[in-house]
C-alpha cells in the first residue's frame, strides 16, 4: 500500500454489547464499515496475525494502548487494531488485554486483509490466511503513511516486528508535525 490510496470498503461483522438485551450474553450482531471506522477521523490502524500471540500480546498492542495519549496529542483521533479473527475472539482479547484506548476490529474472513493486499499464508505454523504485520494512519478513509514490515511472503519462516511498532508510528507522527 502507498500512501494516498483509499482503505477498501468492507463490511466487518461484529459483536457488541447490549445491556438492553439482559441475561448471561448481552450481545448483538453490529455490522460496521470502513466508513464506520476511517470517515472524518484520523486514525492508526494496526495489522497483527492473531489475536493471543506472543509478539502481538506482549509488545505490539500493550505498546499502542499504552501511548494512546501521546497519540492523541500527535492529532490522532482513534487507534485500531486488526487481525484475521472473528468477533468472538478479537472479543474476548480485547477484554483480556484490559483494552480502554485500542478498539478492536475483527476481519474474520479476511476480507479487507485480501483487499488491501496484506493477507499471507501462514500454514506453515498452523495458522492458515492471517494477516501479515503491518501500521497505517489513515486520514479520513485515505493512507496517510504506510509501515510494513520486511519479507512480506506465505508461509515466512519468522514473524518481524519493528517497522509496524508503536514507537515506530510515534516518530514519523513527531517528524511529520
């Protein structure tokens, strides 16, 4: 992806919840769209290849949650984290992670990944068609700065972090004031 270009417009399918609903699982099916998400905002969106993974749990989204607020300050409006997992999961991560900064969003099918020219192969270590590791900011629905990380390819026998970490994002937001 390059800068300048428009997200895809996909439908994601998602769980919310509904205290209004009552009983044991107050949750309804909500469906949001990229204009749900980009429109009018400047946001960072991160890409990961699963929910509960090692690098994607311990550095990459505590490492967003926990800037959140120098990212607002830096003109950032929302702070979303993606993966090639449904609802449920991305879910209950979200709760796991104590997330109150980073909004999940859920590609099950891998929809927007394939779209936007980031979903991988990744059978090689039992996973199937994730998403490869990736940062973006988007502003109003168009990519305002791109960070991939290196080797992009199926079945990548490593997982490389850096390019697409938050400290990474926070620099260029500080050089490109």
């Amino acid at each position: 992806m390059k800068p300048g270009i428009k997200v895809p417009d996909v439908t994601f399918h998602t769980r919310v919840r509904d205290e209004s609903i009552g009983g044991d699982n107050p949750f309804r099916w909500q469906d949001m769209t990229t204009d749900d998400y980009f429109k009018g905002k400047r946001v960072i969106l991160f890409s990961l290849p699963g929910a509960f993974t090692p690098t994607c749990s311990t550095y990459q989204l505590p490492g967003y949650e926990k800037a959140a607020d120098e990212f607002r300050e830096l003109g950032i409006d929302d702070i979303y984290v993606m993966s090639v997992n449904d609802t449920f999961v991305m879910n209950k991560w979200s709760w796991d992670q104590e997330l109150k900064n980073v909004k999940v969003i859920p590609d099950g099918a891998g929809t927007f990944t394939r779209l936007i020219g980031m979903l991988v192969d990744k059978s090689n270590i039992g996973f199937g068609m994730r998403s490869w590791r990736y940062a973006a900011i988007v502003n109003d629905g168009v990519i305002e700065a791109w960070f991939e990380e290196p080797g992009r390819a199926d079945n990548h026998p490593e997982d490389p972090y850096g390019e697409s970490s938050p400290e990474t994002v926070m620099a260029w937001l500080k050089a490109n004031k």
